[in-house]
C-alpha cells in the first residue's frame, strides 16, 4: 500500500446487516473505484448473511443443519468456514464450538470471517493506505489512517457504560485486528460446549488482539467460555496474541505483551 505526505481522501459507509452494523474506512486511492469496490463488498456481506443464517430456514446452512443437502453442493465459502471453525475448535480444545444445542451454528466464526475478508479486499485497491472495518464492535485494520497517525480502536468498559477499558492502537504493524467477547451487551449468550448451556465464568468480557479477526473473534469466545485463570493461560500460549481479560469483580487481567498495544 503507497505511502503519501498527505493526509489520504476518506470514504466511509455503514451497513445494516447480520443483525449489526458494518462500519467502513478507507482511505487513499481513486474514490471511484473505492465506491465501487465498497459495493462489492456489501453485497457479499448480504451474500454471506444469505448463505449462513441460522435465522432463514432456507440458508445453506439452515438446510446443511437438517441434514436436506451436503457441503458439496453449498458454496465453496462453506467448506472454507468450515474448515477454519474446525482449526479453531483444534487449537480451543473444543472451547470453541459451531454447535449450538447439537445443530450446526457456524455464527461465531462468521462475522469475524467476512469483516476480515472485505477489509483485505479494500485494502489491495491500488493507492489505498489504510483499511478499517468494523462489524458490530469487532474490527479488522489494514494499513494506516494517515501517514503520522495509526488506527486505534476503543474497548467499551462492560462495568461502567460509556467509559473505555483501554485503547488498541495498530502503530507499528500493518495489520491488526480486536474483538471483544462479553455479557454486557449481549447477556449470556456464550455457550459453554461442554455443558451446552450457557458459560458460567467469572469474566463479564474478553478482548483479543491478533493479526486477523477471524481468528481474534473465535479466541474471545473460546477464553470467555473457560474462565479468566484458564483464558488468559491459554491465551499467553498463542503467538502474536494478546488479551484483557476483566472480571464481575472489577479485575483487569492481561496477556504479557499487551502493553505494547496500548496508545
């Protein structure tokens, strides 16, 4: 991505779609063909809500659940989902699941998955510099908004509304992501795979830093789901990961590199 002295044009758009809402910043290159391009990305956001949700009885994946057809005859984007869930599932040692109530539930990966995958196409657009986009608080960036400043995204403090637990600035590296597992917003919508009711830890919310938000996404379900002392001992484990972990009791619990996140 080109580099330029001045502060680069910015087009900015945001979706409505999988039940949340897809914020988009792209600066640099021609704003034309930028426009363009954001068109094709949303479309395939509304493409993938189609193909993998659970809510519409005739999504791939609704009938895949059912059992009505195989994955060969669905999208090639299901197999690769797939695919990636079951990695996850490997390295989670089963925390991480894409069964809900013993019925295939994709959804956890998903969202991390598309939001990731329209933001590296925006960012290979000739000309473009920087990339961000943000799908229902989870966020994957590209580059920089400008030449002296990097993307920094803020953590919403699940304790005290309105406040921020922490910034997470992308100086530095050329590519970063953040997701945020919790019960804040949401309630106890995480499920525990073991019990296959909802997870019962000490933790109110999980944010993952990483490189790709496809990962970052399921590795903040997966620490949420195992408490705080296992979570964050798991997530030390993985490379170029870190984490803030905080507590119902108002403990802030982090990964040891994390420090160098913050900004």
């Amino acid at each position: 991505m080109a580099e330029s002295a001045e502060a680069p044009a910015a087009v900015r758009h945001a979706e409505e779609v999988m039940g949340t809402v897809f914020s988009f910043d792209v600066r640099g290159g021609d704003p034309d063909a930028v426009r363009a391009a954001l068109d094709e990305a949303v479309a395939g956001l509304h493409r993938v809500d189609e193909v993998f949700s659970t809510y519409r009885e005739d999504s791939q994946v609704s009938r895949l659940a059912r059992e009505e057809i195989d994955v060969d005859a669905c999208d090639p984007e299901v197999a690769e989902v797939l695919e990636l869930a079951a990695e996850a599932e490997r390295v989670s040692d089963g925390w991480f699941s894409t069964r809900y109530r013993g019925r295939l539930d994709p959804t956890g990966i998903v969202k991390g998955w598309s939001a990731e995958r329209a933001a590296r196409s925006l960012s290979l657009l000739p000309g473009v510099t920087g990339v961000s986009v943000n799908g229902g608080g989870d966020v994957q960036m590209y580059g920089a908004p400008e030449p002296t400043r990097a993307w920094r995204v803020g953590i919403a403090d699940p304790l005290r509304p309105g406040g921020l637990a922490a910034v997470i600035s992308a100086a530095g590296v050329a590519e970063l992501a953040v997701a945020t597992s919790g019960t804040a917003e949401r309630g106890a919508h995480i499920v525990d795979p073991r019990t296959g009711k909802s997870a019962v830890t000490d933790l109110v919310a999980v944010t993952v830093v990483g490189p790709r938000l496809t990962w970052v996404d399921c590795w903040a379900t997966a620490a949420f789901a195992m408490g705080s002392r296992e979570g964050l001992s798991w997530l030390e484990s993985l490379p170029e990961v870190e984490g803030l972990l905080i507590t119902a009791g108002d403990e802030v619990r982090c990964t040891g590199g994390l420090a160098a996140r913050l900004g």
